[in-house]
C-alpha cells in the first residue's frame, strides 16, 4: 500500500514497485520460455525418437518381428513346397475295409493296452521311488487285475510293450502270453520320445534292442509297432519299414485300417488307427479332468455303437498304471459285457486285423 502526493492511497505501485514487479514478470516471462522451450526441445526430442524409431530401426523391428514369427508361427513362412512335403512325409492312403469280417460279423473290436510302468520315468532319470512306484502300479496290479477280466471274458487283447519294461517286470510278458490269446507289440526300448532323438542311427538302436528283448520273450518278431508318445520322428516310418512290421497303430487319421502312404508311395504297412479320445490318460489321473470314469466308458459305448451301425472297427487303448485301477476297470469289465451282448462282434488282436483287413484288399484288388 502507498501514500501519493494527495494523501489519496493508492494501491498503484510505485516506480520502484513496477520495476521489481517488472523484474518479477520478466523473471515469469523468461521461466516461461525457458519452459516453453523446455517443452518444445521435450517434444522435439521425442518426435525426434519416435521419427528415428519408426524410420531408422524400421528394419530391425521388422526383423525382430520376423523371427519371432518364425520361432511361434513357422508354418506362416513355409512354402507351398514345403507345406506339401510336410503333409505327404507320412500320409493315409486308401481305407483297408473288407467287404466283410470274419463269420459275418458286424462290426472288429481291438482292445489294445500300453502296458508303461517305470520305462518313461527313467527313460527321463527319475530316481524317486514315489513316482516309480505309481507306474510299477501298472505291472504289479493293473495288468494283472485286466488280464483277470479278459481272461473271463475270453477276449483277445494287444499289449504294446517297451524292451526295458519287459526286462525289469520278467514275469510281465510271460503272463500277458498265458492265455494264447494275446499279441505283444514293440512300444520302444525305453519309451524314447523318437522326435527328440534326432538321429537315425540312435532312433534305430533303441528300435533293434527292443525287438530283441521282446523277440526272445515271445519267440517270433513282433508283427505290430507303437511309437512311443504316439509321435514319430521324421525316420519312424523309413525304420517301420526297414523292420518288416506287418502294421503300425500310431497314426490318426482315420477309425478303420488304412494303407500307410510316405511321400506318396505306399509303404505296405497297414495302419490300425488311434485316438486321443479313445484313451483315458488324457481324462484320468494327476492330469485329468474326467470326474468319474463312468463319463468316460459312456463315450467309449458310444463310439463302438457308431462302429457297430457303421459296420467298421472300434480300437480302444488303456493304460494299466492308470486305467488298471478299480473303477475304471469295473467300466471295462461292463463295456465288454455290453459288446459281447450284441451279435457279431469280432473280438481279434492287432496282427489279426491288420493281416485281414491287407488280405481282404489284395483279394478284392486281384477280382
Ligand atoms: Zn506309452
């Protein structure tokens, strides 16, 4: 506040006043420019940046993004060449449905087992007796619990073995084999993961100690193959080959027989085809979801209802470490009460079907 001349106060500001205040409002002025440009040197800065990152490493980001495609999403990049190679490596060729079955049955039935106990989990150099001893479950009880049931049954069965399995359960083999009924079928040496062997030779060492092991076990060369984890590596089918098997039951593409086709001839192999759903290790167990196995067997009854209207084949796979168990074997012992209820139904083993199902094609082939 100030006192003029006039006595009249004033709250005009004085000279000395107007030049701090002039000094102040210079100060603001230039902080605000300086801010100002403080501003606009930030924004410059970063057009800069973004200008220098959407031109500059254009090329790089493409690249980045590139690779990531070709490491998440290969296929995207494949050739049609080599989209076409991939699909014909190992292929369905024609069905192998004989215009009928044995004794005028209806419809083929192939119950078929992985029988795994401790091959997979020291095949990955588990040594905690534990875990061993839930799949040793699978040779101590399961199997013979099973064989309990189809021996009253009086059913065939394909058992697919690994060489270690049979060489650390000695009595395994022997006892599936006692009825006569039952075929044993190679599944491995130690349940190898043949695409992650990545070697011929190796895929094929394995191959040859198996066949031995279960050659000298059942006294005649396996007719039947199973590639462990259902997965073949890109040598698999050459190696089928090569060992003279009359059939492999790996492949999915169809519910019936069919030849084996690797890029695009035929290998001679027949094919007896399975299915994730036609499995209980996908619903039962640690990873399982299935609540009951009740759920299950209704699938299962319903899918050899189809094969019985369709007058095909309905091939199941069980695991006896895990489907030997009571419940679910109760749902086996009633499926194979309710099959054998219906007329003309061909219980048979692997080799059985695969060698009538080739017989029969070659037969109509040469009328
Ligand atoms: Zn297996």
């Amino acid at each position: 506040m100030n006192r003029d001349t006039m006595g009249i106060i004033s709250d005009s500001p004085t000279t000395c006043e107007l030049k701090r205040h002039s000094r102040i409002d210079l100060l603001c002025l230039g902080v605000l420019l300086m801010t100002t440009m403080a501003i606009r040197r930030s924004a410059a800065l970063f057009l800069s940046l973004t200008c220098l990152f959407c031109t500059i490493p254009a090329s790089a980001q493409s690249r980045r993004a590139s690779d990531s495609q070709a490491t998440t999403q290969p296929g995207t990049l494949w050739s049609d060449e080599k989209i076409l190679e991939t699909v014909n490596a190992v292929s369905m060729g024609p069905k192998l449905l004989p215009e009928a079955w044995p004794n005028h049955a209806r419809v083929a039935v192939l119950i078929t087992f992985d029988d795994d106990t401790q091959a997979p989990l020291l095949r990955d150099g588990t040594t905690e007796p534990t875990a061993l001893s839930a799949s040793d479950y699978g040779a101590q009880t399961g199997t013979p619990r099973l064989l309990e049931i189809l021996d009253r049954h009086n059913i065939p069965a394909t058992f697919f073995v690994t060489g270690v399995d049979a060489m650390i359960h000695p009595e395994l083999v022997p006892s599936i084999l006692k009825s006569g009924r039952n075929e044993i079928g190679i599944h491995g040496w130690i349940h190898e993961y043949p695409p992650g062997l990545d070697s011929e030779a190796e895929e094929e060492r394995l191959l040859d100690k198996a066949i031995a092991k279960i050659s000298s076990l059942t006294g005649k060369k396996p007719a039947g193959y199973r590639a462990p984890s259902w997965a073949f590596s890109s040598y698999t089918m050459d190696l089928i080959k090569k060992k003279g098997f009359l059939y492999d039951s790996s492949l999915q593409a169809s519910e019936v027989p069919y030849k084996i086709f690797a890029k695009g001839q035929d290998t001679g192999v027949v094919e007896l085809p399975i299915d994730w759903t036609l499995t209980e290790t996908v619903y039962l167990g640690a990873q399982g979801h299935m609540p009951s196995p009740d759920l299950l067997f209704q699938l299962y009854k319903q899918e050899f209802d189809g094969a019985y209207k369709e007058g095909t084949t309905f091939i199941l796979t069980m695991h006896p470490y895990l489907g030997g168990h009571r419940a679910p074997m109760q749902h086996l012992d009633d499926l194979l009460t309710y099959m054998q209820s219906k007329p003309g139904v061909w219980f048979t083993t692997g080799e059985q079907l695969a060698d009538y199902a080739k017989q029969s094609a070659a037969a109509t082939k040469s009328n």
